[in-house]
C-alpha cells in the first residue's frame, strides 16, 4: 500500500516512530556520555538505565575468564557441576523455546519485513518489547558459559570465538533494546534462539557420559550457526533496502561486520574441527591399512620363503 494511503493513524504512528528514532540518535551522539537517554519504556527496565552495570559485569567477566580464574583453579581439581549443568542447560533451552515462539508468532503475522515500526496499541508488540529486554538478559546470563568452562579446567575452550562472541552480544543487544528497537531485529532474536534451543540441548545430554555415543551431531551445529550468521546478514542488508521500518545505520553496520566476522572464525573452528581432523585421520587410517598390507604380505612372502629354503 502506498504510504500516503494508508489510515491516519499508521502515518502518524509511523512518523512518530521516525522521529523518536532520529532524536535518539541525535541523543546518542550529541549528549554527553554520562547522560544516555533511550526510551521511557527502555529506561525503566533492569541494566537499562546506563551501560555501567554492563560494562562492570563484562569487565568482572574478563577479568575471571582470562586472568583470575585460570590462577584460581592452577592447582585445584576441576568442579563437578553436573546438577548445575543440568539445570542450567535445560533453562536455556526452555527460555529460548519461548522467546522463539513470541518471536515467531510477530513475524507470522507482520512478516519478515515491515511497512510500518512498533505500534504500542498492538498486545503483540508490548509483549515483544518485552521480549527483547528478557533477550537481553539472557545474554548476560550467557556469560556463565565460560565461567563454567573455566571451572571445570576446560580453558582451552575460552577462545577468542568464544569470548568475543558472548561479549559483543551482550554489548550489542544492550544497545538495540536502548535505541533501536525495530522489527528488523525480531528475526535476529528468533533465528539465535532456534540455534539455542539445539544447542542447549545438547550440551544438557553431554552432561550425561553413557549418551555421548549419541552425540554425533554436533558438528551440525556449527553449520546452523554458519547458516544463521548467513541469513542474519542477509536479512538485515535486505529490510534496510526494502523495508520503510529501516534499521538504524549503527545497527546495520553493526551486523554486517560482526555476521562477517563469526562466519569466518566459526567457519575456521569448523575446519580445524572437523574437515581437517577428519583428513588427517583418514590419512593415518589409510596409512595403517597399508603398512597392514604391505606387513602381511611380507609376512607370506617370509613364509613361503622359509618353506622353499627349508623344504
């Protein structure tokens, strides 16, 4: 529909959202730092208020994951978190079913790009923005990944992957459900989760040692995380040329390099993973099999030879 024939009330609120979004920019780049401002409903919620809270706890975070926490655990026995670990798994994977499921049911019903931005009489999207601040939160607790890596004296797990990874998400969704909560980002938020609720799951059922022989798939999940990078990228280059509820430009580039950058460090875990592992183990398997070879028929030409010389 052509915008100037739609309802009133979707111009204005379409307008509204416009002009709430550029003054928030404006807001971003013209005010001091020590005064963030977003929106009302944003201000109010929990870590909110100012980046401090997040930035103590991602610098808290760093310092165990890299510095504390090795030395604390240098001489000690790695934790048994088994019961935590359960637990904790299967919370993931219980919130991020349920943050898909509002996430999906939003782009069910407006689609994967919008005519229009948030409309606050919408039940629907109150529920959603609420959504995005438990997104938020959820990435913060995230963080325990690590600490739990950590503990466990599993410190060749906390790579650069994976620690830049947690840190830049909890930085970035801060910043979206601050000032620019637009639709784009639903499909963000729905696409990760779907990854979550598998990945979660499997990390729950490798707490249990007599399931690993199960457990072959995993490698299939980096691959859904190539994929979702992929699409993220897609997507959000797609709805700021499309779409008239456009992503801001922070956002945009935002996503673009960091969809770019994971694709190429996970795509680089996956090789040194899987692809290369794989080849030098058929190599050394193909290696075994011929030395076999070549030993038995040594060994029969031996014998036959012995029953010439003594026959």
């Amino acid at each position: 529909m052509p915008r100037n024939e739609r309802p009133l009330w979707i111009r204005q609120e379409l307008k509204r959202t416009e002009e709430s979004k550029l003054n928030n920019m404006e807001k971003l780049h013209a005010e001091t730092f020590w005064d963030f401002k977003g929106e009302e409903y944003s201000d109010n919620k929990f870590l909110m208020a100012t980046p401090y809270p997040v930035a103590a706890i991602l610098v808290m975070y760093l310092w165990f994951v890299l510095r504390f926490g090795p030395q604390f655990m240098k001489d000690r026995q790695p934790y048994n978190l088994k019961s935590w670990l359960l637990f904790y798994n299967a919370a993931q994977v219980i919130i991020s079913v349920s943050l898909f499921a509002l996430g999906s049911r939003y782009l069910w019903k407006y689609g994967l790009w919008h005519s229009t931005c948030y409309c606050e009489r919408d039940g629907l999207r109150e529920q959603l923005l609420d959504g995005s601040h438990y997104y938020f939160l959820t990435k913060v607790v995230e963080l325990t990944d690590t600490i739990c890596f950590v503990l466990r004296k599993r410190q060749r797990q906390v790579t650069f992957l994976h620690v830049y990874h947690h840190s830049i998400m909890v930085m970035a969704t801060w910043a979206i459900v601050k000032y620019s909560r637009t639709d784009n980002t639903v499909f963000l938020g729905v696409i990760n989760c779907l990854v979550h609720v598998i990945m979660y799951a499997y990390y729950g059922l490798s707490v249990f040692p007599e399931l690993h022989r199960f457990l072959w798939w995993k490698k299939y999940i980096t691959q859904m995380q190539l994929v979702q990078f992929s699409l993220m990228f897609l997507h959000i280059v797609v709805s700021h040329m499309v779409s008239e509820c456009r992503p801001a430009y922070f956002l945009l580039a935002s996503v673009c390099f960091n969809t770019v950058l994971f694709m190429y460090l996970f795509g680089d875990f996956y090789v040194k993973s899987y692809v290369k592992k794989y080849t030098n183990m058929s190599i050394v398997n193909a290696g075994k099999k011929i030395g076999a070879n070549i030993a038995s028929k040594n060994g029969i030409k031996y014998i036959v030879d012995q029953h010439r010389y003594f026959g």
